[in-house]
C-alpha cells in the first residue's frame, strides 16, 4: 500500500528545513525593504553603501526591480508559513491536483511545493 502522508518524524524534518528558509527569507526580505526605504544607511544620507549601489546605474539594480524583488521575497514567506500550517494539519506533502505524496527530495529543494512533478509538468 502506498504512504498516504509523510510520518511525524519526517514532518519534524520538513519543519526543520522550512523553519531554517523562512529565517534566511526573513533577513533576505529586510535587506531589500530597508534598501527601498533607505532605513539602513543610519544617517549618513547620500553616503550609505545602498544608496551608493542604487545610483551607480546600469550594473545596479534599480528601485523597482529590488520593489520586485521584495515582493517575490515576500510571497515566498508566505508559501513558507502556509507550508508550515500544512505540516500543523498533517497535510503536508500532498500534491493538491493528484492528490498522491510529493517526491521527498523535491520538498527538500522545494519545501513550499503543492504540486507534484507530474502535477507541475501537466500545468505547464
């Protein structure tokens, strides 16, 4: 009989990994929003290293695409914390179109993932 969802142990695991991403998107996502709003340059105006790096020009980013940036940023927390709620409700894992478990080792690079491969590759 096929596994119908991944074991407490295993949703440990997965928690773990999402609980260490939602960390590095976290600062990821301040570093941008504090770069938009010019917040980190700690009074030093024109002379902050961000500000510096937004008016250097075409090997730069420019404001709207770190705006864009921020906004994948947070959508990607989202997905993170909505993924967590799954492993609350021992739903995690399961592809939400075939309704068959979701390949481990893509949770693992994938841990927000809802869809399975063959779920993905139909969609596409």
């Amino acid at each position: 009989m096929a596994k119908t969802r991944y074991s407490d142990n295993e949703l440990q695991e997965f928690k773990d990994l999402i609980h260490n991403k939602l960390a590095e998107a976290k600062v990821d996502l301040e570093l941008l929003k504090g770069s938009l709003s010019h917040n980190d340059d700690h009074g030093t105006n024109d002379t902050g290293r961000t500000f510096n790096m937004m008016e250097d020009g075409s090997d730069t980013l420019s404001r709207e695409e770190v705006a864009q940036l921020a906004s994948r940023q947070e959508k990607f927390v989202g997905s993170l914390n909505n993924a967590l709620i799954r492993i609350e409700n021992k739903t995690y894992g399961i592809c939400r179109v075939t309704g068959k478990l979701i390949q481990k080792e893509r949770l693992m690079l994938v841990p927000h993932a809802t869809l399975s491969i063959e779920a993905k590759n139909a969609q596409d």
